[in-house]
C-alpha cells in the first residue's frame, strides 16, 4: 500500500486497510514519518473504519466462551480471542492518532508506539496459532473494544478516561489469572506471551493516564471527579476484580483512583505499595 507522507493520514489509511499483514505492515511503515505530523488538519472520517478481514464473524459476547484451556482446541480459541483483542488494539491506536487533531507532537508519537507494539502482540499471538494450525479468523469474536472506541469518537478525554484507562487497564487484571491457566496445563509459550503483552499494557495504560491528566488539566477537571461523571455518561463497564494493582500503580494510576475503584467494586482494602514486579516498566513522563 502506497502510504501518505504525513503521520495521521497514513494513520488513517492503515487503519481502513481490511488484511491484517497489510495492515501490520502499514503500521511498520509509520516510523519513518514519525516527524512528520499535522497535528491540526481535521481529517474527515471515510465509511468503512476499522478495515477488518470478512472473518472472524463477529457475534454477542454470550455467546463466545473462553473458559478452560486443558485441551489444545480451548487453548486454541482462548489464544484466537487474545489475539482478536490485538487486532482490535491496532485499530484503536491508529484511530486515536488520525481523529483527534491539536494536541502536542508526545502524544501521537505515544500513539505510534502503542500500535507497534499491538502490532507486536498479535504477530506472537498469530504465530503461535499457526503452529497450532489456527488462522486469525477462524474462531467467531466480539466486537466491544470497537464500540467503546467509537462511542467517545468525539471527544479525546473521553477516549483516552474510557478506552487505554478502563478496558486496556481492565486487561491488566485479566492477564495474571489467564496466564496462570496456561501455565498450568503446561503451555509455557503461550504464558511468556502473556508476560510480553502485560509488560507493554502497563505502558499503553500508562500513555492513556499521560494523556487523561494533560487534558484534565488544560479544561481545569479533577481528574478523580471527572472520570465518574464519564464513566456514568458513556455507560463504562463496572469493573468487578480482582484488580491487578501492582500493574495499575506501575500504569500511573493514583492512590485516590485506585482506592475509588475498589470501593466501586465492593472489593478491598487496597493492598499496601510493596516492591513491585513492575518497577521498571515505562512511565512516560509528563507532557
Ligand atoms: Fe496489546
Ligand atoms: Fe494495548
């Protein structure tokens, strides 16, 4: 695919771009023009975002199950999701770089960052499949990462509160009982790509803090307030637990937001700041 020099609107084109190794490949293509962004241009949205491939079929939640991995067919689907979630991931990181214009240069190239490395994780993912005989697509998928993204698609600190902060952070609490299941029943590739993918999430949730606070401050919110009021308008899945709050402390999230979390779950008391297995993940620093 012929890119555009320009950050955004090869962005854009990568992102309607259907065929998953066209649309990886489109990402890989990117850096080479990270210094060249038109942060102000308002670009217009073409029908047909996110280019997907015709499969996986796409059906209700209820109707896919993940649970249990001890034969290689549910591992299988249980990697094939993973793997779909990926997908998904590029997309939104591409979308958050074309359709919000006139924020600082850190923040799409934060969002670059974020679509290489998703790009990474459903390469591991797919490559394991394939060992396995799978193809992305074989397994139907649901769509929910998708319709938050396109729900807040009007406002970036809705996207960044509801998106990276509450169903990227809701991976975060997701991957260590997934990957102790793997482990488990002996799968140890398919657990070191879940200690892959968590080490780069933190980060993504990280940029999506970075990102949250810088707008809360320019608009003069408080960010602990704001978030429940957006929570409440855009109908945020209420996070049940058990949370992950090393990962979520390494994320950027603050005590206060941490503590409000918990309470909103009906689970608690925190527990206290030890030594954490993720000290030296990256926090961006502030813009
Ligand atoms: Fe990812
Ligand atoms: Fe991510």
């Amino acid at each position: 695919m012929m890119l555009p020099t320009e950050l955004r609107r090869a962005a854009l084109l990568a992102l309607a771009e259907p065929d998953p190794v066209a649309k990886c490949d489109a990402v890989r293509g990117l850096r080479a023009i990270a210094d060249n962004i038109d942060t102000t241009a308002a670009l217009v949205e073409p029908v047909g975002i996110p280019g997907r491939p015709v499969r996986p079929e796409l059906v209700d939640p209820h109707q896919l199950s993940t649970r249990g991995v001890h034969t290689p067919e549910r591992r299988a689907i249980l990697l094939h999701a993973l793997a779909h979630i990926e997908f998904n991931a590029i997309n939104l990181a591409l979308d958050a770089i074309w359709r919000f214009a006139d924020m600082p240069e850190a923040y799409y190239t934060d969002w670059l960052k974020v679509a290489e490395e998703e790009v990474f994780h459903y390469g591991l993912l797919t490559a394991y499949l394939a060992d396995m005989g799978i193809t992305y697509g074989d397994f139907p998928a649901h769509d929910g990462l998708w319709r938050m993204t396109a729900r807040t698609c009007g406002d970036v600190l809705a996207r960044m509160a509801l998106v990276p902060r509450t169903l990227e952070a809701r991976g975060l609490d997701a991957s260590p009982p997934i990957r102790a299941k793997l482990a488990q029943a002996g799968d140890h590739r398919a657990a070191e790509i879940l200690d892959v993918v968590l080490r780069d999430e933190i980060g993504h949730v990280a940029i999506g803090n970075r990102w949250y606070r810088h707008l809360c401050a320019q608009r003069g919110l408080d960010p602990l307030a704001e978030y429940e009021i957006l929570a409440l308008r855009f109908e945020a899945p209420i996070l049940r637990g058990p949370f992950n709050v090393p990962a979520r402390r390494a994320a950027g999230f603050t005590e206060e937001e941490l503590a409000a979390l918990v309470k909103r779950a009906g689970v608690g008391p925190l527990p206290p700041r030890a030594p954490s297995a993720f000290a030296a993940a990256p926090s961006p620093s502030a813009p």
